[in-house]
C-alpha cells in the first residue's frame, strides 16, 4: 500500500469521522479509522457499530492495500505536517505505516483491515428519497434538541420519522419528545420508497449527520433497511442504526384547542427569558408567563436571591392567566423556529402550550412544552 | 443608594472581577463584589482574601450608599440589559438592590458592605517602582507557566521577585520553577524602594494580574508591603497577599559552562516537537534529542503505537550527544521566548539544558530544563 494525498484532502476526509470514531470501547478497532486505497483513489471509513461513515477522496495510488490507523492520532498528524503533499507507505507484510510529509517522518502502527466491521456505501441504485442539504438540516434543527438524553428512555432517545401525504405532497416529518417537551417539523420530500413502519433515529447519529450536512449544499438520498437509515451526497455515505422502541402516540399531546392566543416579537422573547432567567433557579429554570390585560409579564423568583420581571408587548386574545414554564424548553424552541414573529396559544394554567411560527406562516412545525406548577 | 451607570462601563467594572471572586468558600460574601457609590462615582472591590481588586468607574450618584451583590449573577445582569443606561435603587433600610433597564427590571438580595473585608486602595504616596504594562506582562508570560501547581510545594508555587543592580541600573527579577525546569527574566525600573528580602508572588494573583496589564498601556506603580504586593494603574489597584515559604537558591540550577552549543529557528524546533510530541507518550511527553554530525534530529517513540521523527537545520558546536526531554516544558520556554532563533546549551545527557534569546540577544531572560531519562 502505497500513496500520495494532498494535506487538505487527509484534514477533510479525517475531521468527518472525528465524533463518530469510538476511544472507550473494549474493541480498540473502532477508535481507527479504515484507509482502503485503490486506483480510484482513497475511501475512509469509520464506524462506532451504530454510526458509519464512508467517503472517498483524492489520492495518488502506487500501491493499493487498506489498513485501519488510531483516526485521532493521524488526524493530528495531518493537521500538523509541514508540506502540502503527504506520502504515504506501508511496505509489504508490515503492520507499521510510515508517513513522510518534508522532513517530518512518522512510523506508525495500524491494526488490520480485515478485522474492520462492515459499512454500508453508498449505493445510487437503492430506491430513496431526495432531501436538500437545507432541509435536511432543518429537520434535524428543529427536533435534535427535545430527544431525551436518557438512554434508559426507551422510544424517547431518538427522532420519530414518518412519512404522511397531505392530500397535495407527500411529506417527511421528525417528531422527538423527552416527555417535558415536542418537537415536530415536516418537509416536502421527492422519490418514492416502501416506507418501513416505525422509525426511530438516534441521538448521536442526528449529530453527526447534522455536520455533514452543514457542510455544503447538495441533495442527500435518503434510504432504509430493515435497521439501518442512509444518508448518501456525492461520495459520503453516512449511516445510522435505527433504535428499537415504541414512539408515543405524540398526537396526543398537540393541543387541538386554545383558549389564549398571543403572537410577539420572537427576539423579544428570547431576549427577555435570558434576562428573567439569571433569576430563575438552576435546574428547572422556572418562569412565570401573565397576560395582565393585553399583557405578557413574565417573571422569575428565588427567595435566597432577588427576582427578575419584563413586560411584553404582544397582541393577546382570551383572559387573563398565569402558568409556569421551564424557560430553557422555551428558549430551544423560539430558538429553532425562524419566523420575526412566534405564535403562542394556551388552554388553562395545566394544560401544555403550543408554539408555532408566526406571521401567518402555514410551515408543518410545531412545539409543545408542558406546564411546570409554581409555587 | 441610588445610582444611573452606562451599561459599557458596568460590563467593564464587573469583568475585571471575575476571576477574583471566590464561589465555592465558607464565607459567601467573597462570591460578592462591592459597590460603593458617592459624588466621585462607584468604587467596585472584589477579593478572595488571597488577591483583591478594586477600581473606581463613572457612575451618576443620586444618593450615595454601599452594598455587596452576586458578582456572577450581576455580569450577567449587566451583559444582557436592554439599553445603554442602568440605573440602581437600594430603598432606605432594604437589602435589595433595585436594578432598572428599559422593560426589564431586577430585585437582587445583597449583603452588607460593613461586612466585606478590606482591600487596599490605590495609594499614590506610597513608594513605588514603575513598569510599564508591557515589561509586567513580559516578567509574567515568562515566568507564570514555571510556577508549580502544586500547592503543596511551599516555595516553589510562586513567582520569586527580587532587585539586583548590574552596575549600569537596578532591574527586576521574575523566577519561577516547578523541579523540573526554571524560568527567569529580568527589566529594568524606574524609582526607588525599600525592598523587601523575599518576595514569592503567587499563581493566581499573577494570572489575573497579567489580564488587566494585557488591557491596555500605561505606567503601573508597584509597591510592597510586608505581606501584599500591590500594583496600580490610574484608577486601578490589585494586590496579592505574598506567599510564605523559600524559594530554592536557583543559580546553582543554572549551568555556568556548555559542551555543546546549538542555535535554530525557534519556530521550526515549536513545529518539529509539536509533530513529534503526537508519538510521544501522553504523560511526561518524552522527546529524545540527538546531535548526529552538525544536524539536530527530534525522535519520539511508543512501542505501542509507533515513532516519529524530524530533522532540524542548526547551528552546532560541540560533539554528537543523545538526551531526553519533556517536550511540553521545552515547547513551553520555546513559546516565552520572542526572538526569532534560540540558543541551546547542553552540558551531557544528565546534566539541564539552558535556553535563551538567540541572535546575539543580550537580553536578562533564560529558561533551564532537567533531561529525563530514556530507555
């Protein structure tokens, strides 16, 4: 095995697999990073066993051959060579790599490619669906942080997919619950698959795919097997193992009725939640949302340490009321709606609330958080 | 109590004492900073006992009066404010500071300022010595990462700071060592004090001290006392109570005479360990140094993992050697020094290696590093 790459393709193709690779495993394989090299050039793969990723990349091969490098060490390495241009040589029946970059010289150990476990590739001929980069992302926005971060949680520690026509389109839409809070977010996809019942997508994949799709525009395929989800962009494939469990019956708790309706100025809002919140106590951030007579004061009290109060201006229907939210579930979702303006609509003081975008938007998002009781 | 500050000047007042105010201590009113307010406007105080900080702001007074509040909790305050105004009311025979910016409004529990302890005050009669911000920081970043962390190590867990004169012109002297290696530099002042036998600076006073002599130039004005240094600027005064405990005699630690000689760019020897210090084993980073025929050669190895190694252009006098180091102390040095070559002395392998400015740089700075032993 033998070749030639430039620094900035070795940095590119090594920063992808950085968060997926894993150090604390009883299987030492998976802290590597797996460098096949051929004449088409050079694929990596890296792979905690529940998150893959493939790529390929630019390389001039003298020799082909694969072997599996620690994935955080040659990323350093790569970081820090001296050229533009990196060699590297794996002379026959040796386990060592030896990397040659000016003077720098590195001789360093690999394990075997063929104790590698398995990764999917990219397949163009797999029947999938077609998703922007954009939206994309903005699903995984809009939902990522309201998964539980509890692995216990069984049917909570992932993103809830499904597939729904709305008469017009048909539609993707990521659903995530901790229990305390929902998100919920739809896009119009394109393509047609068999889709499979139940979808559940988890924490760290969503994370991982989040950076790669930040990375540039393009249309990612999306496709399932009986316990994988792939994502495929050009010459990525990244692929996440879908979770077991049983998503709750989320329709359930979207509020179909209202009886207090405010739409105000998003960043506004935020703005005056971080300021109340100083106030707040810790762990539960707990804060009061009044409508005083066309009103919205929100409030936060703690009798060790003082108290906070801001007026809204907002434009408010139905009564008076008071009710207490986590300020910090209240902040995530004005955070991921993008609209000037958010629309808040309440039942009683113990019935959840709902968040949408404002300004008329008809856009298929939606948050609720449930109420907190206060003393 | 009552008092209208800008916003600016508050975040300004309220930064500076951050790293001062001690959160996790029995006596809760040193998480507290102090505010005092009169005609000359407010006077903010801050102290862990061990380093305090007071500096006077602008601030319109109404009514003059003290109080102590959450310094933490009051940055936050201050950064998140709607406008560029703040104003404070602590009512006649309240505890509770009222703290108004446009909608939004805070009630905040103080404690009393009879209770906060005592800091020293600028004091422009006192006698002092001047130095320039520029040599502060210079006698600082070139002695504070010596300092041990250990605090258990009386004497050697702070920076030693004498007088000596030349024969041309008195200078002050920084010395900081860990065991391992030592650091010393030295600039000359202007004024004229009784000073002190000895003089050890602690770790914490220094790194806060080196944030606000890193803001901005100017003339300090350093005084001692018998057991606190004291450093103003305008209308700054921060000092640090002094440690106890002797600082090792550190001229017998500096090599007097050589066997061999090098002198290379020091950005090349920072690169060169910086890529080779990745095969190095995560502890004690050792890096083996050899002189082969006129050319520097860094080589680091794990058996587990493999080795690296890099030439390096120099220039040598003195027979070929091999000698073992800790890189991050010899990176360490490489980065206090600001020439553009560095001078490497070296006796034998057992004996500690002197660094100082290359380029024929005169200049009262040296850095000395203990070999390790390698296998």
């Amino acid at each position: 095995m033998e070749f030639l790459i430039a620094k900035d393709e070795l940095i590119r193709a090594l920063s992808r697999v950085q968060g997926i690779v894993e150090k604390r495993s009883t299987n030492p394989i998976i802290a590597n990073v797996l460098l096949e090299v051929s004449e088409e050039g050079m694929r990596v793969a890296a792979t905690d066993t529940e998150v893959s990723f493939v790529g390929r990349y630019k390389a001039e091969c003298a020799r082909p051959g694969a072997l599996t490098l620690g994935a955080r060490q040659l990323y350093e390495i790569a970081r820090l060579v001296p050229t533009d241009a990196v060699s590297f040589n794996l002379p026959e029946g040796s386990g060592q790599m030896e990397i040659r970059s000016g003077k720098a010289f590195f001789k360093v150990l690999g394990l075997s490619a063929d104790e590698f476990p398995p990764v999917p590739d990219p397949n163009a001929e797999a029947p999938a669906i077609s998703l922007s980069s954009r939206e994309l992302k903005s699903l995984i926005d809009k939902t990522l942080f309201a998964i539980s971060s509890d692995d216990t949680r069984t049917g909570l520690n992932g993103a809830h997919v499904e597939a729904f026509n709305d008469g017009a389109e048909t539609r993707i839409r990521f659903v995530a619950t901790d229990g305390h809070r929902l998100s919920l977010c739809g896009r119009s996809f394109e393509g047609t698959i068999d889709w499979p019942g139940s979808l559940l997508l988890p924490k760290k994949g969503l994370s991982e795919l989040r950076k790669l799709v930040e990375d540039g525009d393009g249309v990612w395929r999306v496709s399932f097997t009986e316990n994988q989800a792939v994502f495929c962009r050009d010459a990525i494939a990244f692929s996440m193992r879908l979770l077991e469990g049983d998503f709750p019956d989320y329709n359930q708790v979207i509020p179909s009725s209202w009886q207090r309706r405010l739409e105000l100025r998003r960043d506004d809002l935020v703005s005056a939640l971080r300021r109340v919140s100083i106030l707040a106590a810790e762990k539960s951030h707990p804060v009061r949302f009044a409508i005083e007579g066309g009103v919205v004061v929100v409030t936060a009290r703690q009798p060790e340490a003082g108290e906070a109060r801001e007026e809204l201006d907002a434009e408010v229907e139905g009564a008076d009321l008071e009710v207490g939210f986590n300020a910090r579930y209240f902040r995530d979702a004005l955070m991921a709606l993008d609209t000037e303006t958010v629309l808040i609509e309440i039942g009683d003081s113990l019935s959840p609330c709902l968040l949408r975008p404002g300004g008329g938007s008809e856009s298929d998002e939606l948050y609720v958080i449930m109420p907190m009781r206060l003393e």
